[in-house]
C-alpha cells in the first residue's frame, strides 16, 4: 500500500504547474420556434474533448481556450444534435451569438422504457445474468445515443458488459450500490423530468466528475437551479408493464436572492400489464432547493426523492409451454383466487435518498464540487415455499406432457395446455389453501405452502469530492477522493401463511439427508425447532458491512494536432458477513462476524488523440488494473456460512479501443474497434440440483472472459427536413479459459472443487451483433421517424454443471448417452430477428412560452412475439431424458405504443 501511494503521488505531482490563460466563450442555446432557453444541452469542443452543459438559462461558458477555429457539438434528449463551427479571438472573452437548435419532443421516456421493461424478469438467483444496459441522459455518442433506445428490447448492452461497469451519481455523489454493483433505476422511476440533466462519460474516456468506469459514467444533474422556470404537466399511455404516467414538475429557477426551488411528482399504474399477472403502483416525489452566494462562487444544494413501488413479475418458462398454450408471454407466476388473479412474485421496493452537495468555484480555474448522499432501499420479492408437499409451479416439468412415456398421458395434459385450463395452467391457488387447512385439521398447524418474501435491504452512505483545475492553457487536471459505507441486510420473511398458523424454522433439504440429526436440519440453533408467524424472520439472516475508499488523479494535455491524458485509481475495499443464524449445517461459521476481506486495488489508464482538423480525428483508449471482487459474488453459500473460496483475490481488467470520429455539415459518427479482456474474475451460479434433492451454489473463479468488436454510428443529414441514422456492432464475447469451480449444498452435504469447460463459450443474454437503421422527417414542428432493428448470436446462458467431467462419467463416444451429452453441452444459439419501429410528434407553441407537445412511438409494429431475447440453461439434468430439462426463455413483447401529452407553461 505504501508504495503505491508513493507511485501515485511522485507519478502526478509534478503536473500541477502554476495556472495561466484567461481566453474564455460564452454562449446560449435556444429553441428555433420558441426563442426559449434549453438547459441540460452538452456541448462538446471536438478537438480538445471538453464538454460544458447549459444552465437552466441555456447559457454555457468554455473557459481557458486557445485562439482558433473549432467545431463545438450540441447534443441533448430536448434537440436535434448540432454541430457549430466557432471561431475564438485572442480576447478576453468571445460572446457567441445564441445558437438556434431544433426542439424535440421525440420518446419522452427513451432513458427509462428498457429498464422497466427488464425490471419485470424475476430476480431469482437463476436469471441473475438477465442484464439491461441502459443510460439515463443520452450520450453525445451517435451509437451509444441510438443503442441506449432502439436496442434494448432485445436486452442489446454496449461492448457485451453488464451493468456493473457502469457507473451512475447523482450531484456528483455516486450511487451504484456495494453489494450487487449495480445502480437502483426504480429509485427515480417517474422522476424523468428531474434526471434528464447531466454529463456523460463514454467508456473510459477522462471525465469532470470521475475517474470513470469501463462501460461509461453519468452524472445527474438534480440541482434546484438547473430546471428551466416553469411548470410542465405529461400524461402518458402505453401498453407495456404500466398502462398510465401522470409527471408533474415546478421549478422557480434561479432567483434574485440566489434561491432556487424544483419539485416533482409522478406515478406509474396498471391493474395489469400487457403481460398476464403483473401490474404495476409507483409514486414519485422528488424536492431539491439550491443556494447561490458571492455571485454562484458558492452554491450549496440539497435534493431528496423517493420512488415506492410495487410490481409483479413475468417468469420465464420451457419453450413446450410456450408452444402449447400459443402464448409467448405466458407468466407461470400467477393463478386465480376468489376469481381474481394473484401473482407469487411481487416486488415490492422503496428507497428514500437524500443528497447535500455544495460546488465551490475558487475561482476561475479552479472548482471543487463536495457531496455526501445517503439512502435506505426497502427490496422484498415474494415467491411461493413448499415443505414435504407437490410442487406448486404449473410449469414444473413433471407437469409437462414431455415428461410422461404414455402416449395417452401425453395427450390428456397437451389438451390441458391448450385449453388453458387455468386451475392446471397456472397456480392453482385454492389447493394451496387447502392443503395448509387440512393439516390444521390433522392437528399440525404447520405451513405445507406458504408464501415468503426475500429481502435485500441496504443502507448506504457516500462521500466525494472532486477537483476540476485548468493548470495552463494546455493542461487540465482533473482528482477526487471518495469513501462509502455500505450495510447490506439479507434475510427473508413470512410474507402469508395462506391459512397455516405457523411455519417451522428448519431446512426441508437438509432434513432429507440428515433426518437422524436434529441438529444439523436447524436453520438457527440458538432458537431450534423455532415456530414463526407471519412477518417473522427465518431461513437465513446476516449483514454485509461494506467500506471503501478511493482516490484517483487524471491529467488531460491539449494541443491543436495532439490531445493526451492518463490517470490512476488507488480504490481500498473491504467487506466482513456478520450472521445473525447459527445454522446446523454450519454452527461454526455462520453466527456472527466472519473474517474480514480486503483488497487494494490499482487501475491505470490513458488515451491519445490526433486531430486533422476540427472534423476529423483518430482516437486511442487504454486502460488496465484490478477490482475487488462484488460481495454479492465472493460468499460460497452467504445465507448459512462466512465461507469463501480459498485465496480469493482481485480481477484484473485490460481494455483498449481505437476510434476514427468525424463530423462534418453533413454527416457525423464514429467508427471503432475495442477488445477487453477480463481476467481473475468470480462467478456465482445457484440452482436445484434434483439428484442430490438440495439448493447449490456453485462459485467459478479465475474466470477468463474476452470481449471484442467492432460498432458504428453515423447521422446523415440531408438537409433541413431529413435525416439518416446507422448504429450497429459486431462482437464476439466469450470465455477463455476452464476456470475452478466449487459447488457448496445448501444443505450442507456437497462440497467439490472441479474444473468447469467453459472455454469459447459463449456469454450469454446480448445479442452479439445488433444493428438499426433510422429515418427521420421534420418539418414545421412535426417529426416522423422509423427505425429497422436486426439482432444476432443470441446465446443462452450457460450452466457450469452440463460443462464439468464429473457429470458424464458414464458416457464414451460409443455408448448411448453420448447424443445427450452433445445436446446437453451445445449451447443454444437463438435465431436472428428484427423489428420495425415508428414515431410521430408535434410541438405547439403558445403564447407566453407556453407548449404542448405530444409523440406517438410504435414499438414492433410486425408484432413479432417469437423473438427470443434470453434464457438460460438449467442446472439440473438428466442423461436418459435430455430433453426433460430444457431451457427457459424470455421473449420479446408484440407491438407496443406509447402515447404522452406533455404542457409546459
């Protein structure tokens, strides 16, 4: 550790040079028609990749500039992006005329329809890899810009990463969380007015606000004084998860006394969803106020919201019962009760925030933006238990005309199917029901079936603190530090009996192999045999106390042909269980706190530019280090021991790209090459295993992936009324190696180490090559769109088990089971789909700055239901019956509107 802070100090320190310069631009951003400022627009100086954002007065200021000519890029989610050629005098400042851009009104809720779409997956441990990528405010990149939107129904994810390497704050404050590495979008759902304002990092490029991340950063801007004066009032329809939005927002603007005051409320609804079972109740608030003093060389903000929402989920399911019913979005996760439907798996989440954030321009070279933000997410998702009792699931494969050898069988449950006989097709709630109520009648009041809720809970406190300096004319510097706190509370609750009068707190899997010890079945031995009622904890639950702490420097050099920068991240972390069960099958090291883990971890990285001319220029990232491994993955079997994998260490990351960008009157884009190689890294996979009749968690490590490719995007503008857009990519991300593997029973009974064949497997859940062709027609305020997506090498996710030696011990290139040990190791590759989508919009102007603006989007109008977009393998398996435990699948929702009507005043 000494060392490195030696490294890191001697490597920076001599780049902070005396500043100098005070040649600035001044300009303003406002609506063609309208005259009215647009705030939240990021415009870009091509040459020297510096980005400023307008203020809530549409004004921007580009300080400590050399004299010349340089292309500046306008870009927002409010306008058609533009470039501007602008010519900087050897003066103290250069004032610009106001720049007149085209307004839009185009996809109101193009950041957040994926996201949603995704939320409604379950969040078993089965489908954990079912990723979304997404992005709140558009990027000033034309791939990532039509990707962000276009692409993510079919689950597309930039450069083939999750969403943990991307990285989202709000007033600089970050808030992906320490647990899972993931940002919490439902936390702002509603709220799309407050986070439409900020800054975007692509990929690894240098940042203002930090050291960035491999899939990018954002920085929301919910600042009181970014907000245009005024109201606006949006209601919206659409046929997806929720069938009504109603937003409203006011914000003053800044006032004389320095004041500003923004609000908002909204909600979300739906009875049920486009999908069978689900529905959909969110409320929003949100409240930020600012204080501007000493003519905004200070300015202190404050902003607190809160999303509470309730959903049920779709569940995936075998492709035979997709067939069967003729239904691809059937959702086995619900059934009839008093002739009402019920789904088993209900989320139900509520993540109050509060962020104070103060920015201190020291003067003006020089700021230092400081913010601390704390929140607490409520996370419960429901799902149906069972206790020496049939399986509850309509869609469990015994229930399956496949699983039976009797033709007349077969056919009996086909017609069950295909009539949609609800009380077979679906949970047949009244039996459960029954069930408990004839166990009370036989004098045990205990739970056959109940319903359980699994929380995951988190508290979470963040610090940052960021310094922006211009050092000269050529050098910008650009340091932070961060620490974060992190309590993670895993655990789960009686969430109904469904008229049971208790449950008992023991292991149903643990007492099939251990019925003689009555001990080692006890889910807590400091309260054996313990009955729990409704609201009660049981089955497992422990903490995750989290810390972290970062620092990390970036310097930027500019020239008029050359720009540079490099920087490095110093990031401590560590994590410790602390387990509030003493569980029988592990007394010794699941009560209270385990051994504490800690990482320091370095990353490094730098980029070079060379630019013709203001238009065109060639590009070059890379970047290397190492990053602790989640939390959320490192445990072997976290809910009844602090167990870990022997010499459990960092991943190891080395990323480059290569970028030719251009931007001329006419035609703009970017055109790339990328390869990222992951080393070291861990993977946790949980799933039943019906021959040893337990729960496993199976832990990869040392896992090697690679992820490379190609993209494009390029806008053509023809003239005035049309324009031409073209994103795409091919990639390729694989594993490259056989990682270890260790599976841990749940019950206590299995725990192997065994080589896992992953290697040229492929990752699974994204479409590997994904693409869409877009037309756009403008003219008097009127917008047409339409856009052709393609997606390919759509792979399912692989199940480690079906790749171990250990699993076909019985098979040999000449006996019986070698076709399904090659059926059962081929992962399956989803065919190539594409879909159609249309837009229309209008803007009305009023008097007064007034508005209406209404946009209508049609999302697959072929209505294509039998695009699959992901699944994955199951962990169990059978030799003799291949075909028996298939695959499970998501498709693609048919044809989709959205409706809103937004007035501004």
């Amino acid at each position: 550790m000494k060392h490195k802070l030696l490294f890191f100090m001697a490597f920076f320190l001599p780049c902070l040079v005396f500043a100098q310069g005070n040649v600035s631009v001044k300009g303003s951003v406002i609506g063609a028609v309208s005259n009215d400022p647009i705030p939240g627009v990021i415009v870009t100086v091509t040459e020297l990749n510096r980005q400023v954002t307008t203020d809530a007065d549409g004004n921007f200021t580009i300080r400590n500039i050399q004299p010349g000519t340089y292309v500046i890029q306008l870009n927002s989610v409010m306008i058609t992006p533009k470039n501007v050629s602008i010519e900087v005098e050897n003066l103290g400042v250069t004032e610009l005329k106001p720049i007149r851009v085209t307004e839009l009104n185009a996809n109101e809720d193009v950041s957040m329809i994926g996201i949603i779409d995704a939320g409604m997956v379950d969040d078993d441990v089965e489908t954990s890899g079912q990723d979304v990528s997404s992005t709140v405010i558009l990027s000033n990149d034309i791939f990532l810009n039509k990707a962000a939107y276009q692409l993510s129904p079919a689950r597309f994810s930039p450069r083939g990463y999750n969403s943990t390497q991307e990285v989202k704050y709000i007033n600089g404050v970050e808030f992906n969380d320490q647990n899972r590495g993931v940002f919490n979008y439902a936390a702002v759902g509603a709220l799309n007015d407050m986070t439409r304002n900020g800054d975007v990092t692509n990929f690894t490029a240098p940042s203002s606000f930090t050291f960035g991340e491999l899939g990018g950063t954002e920085n929301i801007n919910m600042r009181a004084s970014s907000y245009t004066p005024g109201g606006k009032l949006t209601l919206s329809y659409t046929n997806r998860n929720y069938y009504l939005r109603g937003m409203f927002t006011y914000s003053t603007g800044l006032k004389d006394n320095g004041w500003a005051f923004t609000t908002s409320i909204g909600g979300r609804y739906s009875n049920e969803g486009n999908i069978d079972g689900t529905f959909y109740k969110n409320v929003s608030f949100a409240f930020s106020a600012e204080k501007q003093w000493k003519g905004g060389e200070h300015s202190l903000s404050m902003v607190a919201f809160v999303s509470p929402v309730q959903r049920g989920q779709q569940g995936s399911s075998y492709r035979e019962v997709y067939e069967l019913t003729g239904n691809y979005l059937y959702n086995p996760n619900w059934g009839y009760q008093n002739g009402e439907k019920r789904n088993a798996k209900v989320v139900t989440a509520f993540d109050p925030t509060a962020i104070i954030s103060h920015i201190w321009k020291i003067n003006d070279n020089m700021t230092l933006t400081t913010g601390v933000g704390a929140h607490y997410a409520r996370y419960g998702n429901t799902a149906l238990n069972w206790y020496n009792a049939p399986d509850p699931r309509p869609d469990y494969y015994r229930y399956l005309p496949s699983y039976f050898g009797d033709e007349a069988i077969q056919l009996k449950y086909k017609e069950l199917w295909r009539t949609n006989q609800t009380s077979f097709t679906q949970i047949n709630w009244d039996d459960l029901y029954l069930a408990n109520a004839n166990n009370i009648r036989n004098g045990n009041g205990a739970a056959v079936y109940m319903l359980e809720e699994r929380r995951s809970d988190l508290l979470e406190t963040s610090f940052n603190s960021t310094l922006n300096a211009r050092m000269s004319r050529h050098f910008d510097i650009t340091a932070g530090v961060g620490a974060r706190y992190t309590q993670s509370r895993q655990f789960k609750t009686v969430a109904d009996l469904l008229g049971a009068e208790y449950v008992l707190d023991i292991d149903k899997f643990a007492e099939q192999d251990f019925s003689g010890d009555p001990d080692k079945i006890q889910n807590d031995l400091n309260r054996p045999q313990r009955k729990v009622y409704e609201e009660g904890i049981f089955g497992y639950n422990y903490n995750l106390n989290i810390y972290s702490l970062n620092a990390w420097v970036v310097n930027q050099y500019h020239s008029r042909y050359w720009d540079y920068y490099y920087g490095m991240k110093l990031t401590y972390t560590s994590f410790q269980r602390d387990g509030k069960m003493r569980n029988g099958r592990y007394p010794d090291s699941s009560f209270g706190k385990g051994a504490r883990h800690q990482f320091t971890d370095l990353m490094v990285k730098g980029g070079l530019t060379y630019k013709f001319n203001g238009r065109h220029m060639i590009n070059a990232n890379i970047s290397y280090g190492s990053e602790a491994p989640l939390p959320n993955e490192a445990y072997v079997s976290p809910r009844i021991t602090d167990r870990t994998i022997d010499d459990m260490k960092s991943g190891r990351v080395l990323s480059a790209d290569i970028n030719y960008i251009f931007s001329t009157p006419h035609l703009a884009g970017r055109i790339g090459v990328f390869q990222t190689n992951f080393y070291d890294q861990m993977e946790r996979n949980s799933y039943y295993d019906g021959i040893e009749g337990t729960f496993i968690n199976h832990v990869l490590y040392g896992v090697n992936r690679i992820h490379r490719g190609i993209e494009l995007g390029a806008t053509y503008k023809l003239d005035d009324h049309w324009s031409f857009d073209l994103a795409g990519t091919v990639g390729e991300y694989y594993y490259s190696n056989n990682p270890d593997g260790i599976k841990n029973s749940e019950n206590g009974k299995i725990v192997e180490r065994e080589q896992v064949y992953m290697k040229d497997v492929y990752v699974g859940g994204v479409p590997q090559i994904a693409g869409t062709f877009g037309i756009r027609y403008f003219i008097k305020y009127w917008f047409l769109g339409a856009n052709l997506n393609g997606f390919a090498r759509n792979y399912i996710e692989a199940a480690p088990l079906r790749r171990l030696a250990s699993s076909y011990t019985e098979v040999t290139p000449y006996n019986q089971y070698y076709d399904a040990f090659k059926q059962l190791t081929t992962q399956e590759r989803f065919p190539a789909a594409y879909t159609l989508d249309l837009s229309i919009g209008k803007i009305f102007y009023l008097p007064g700055r007034q508005s209406i603006n209404f946009n209508l989007s049609l999302n697959n109008v072929l209505n294509k239901k039998d695009i699959c977009t992901g699944g994955y393998e199951q962990g169990r398996f059978d030799l003799d019956h291949p075909e028996r435990f298939g695959g499970k699948y998501y498709y693609m929702q048919g044809i989709n509107c959205f409706l809103n009507v937004s007035y501004r005043f």
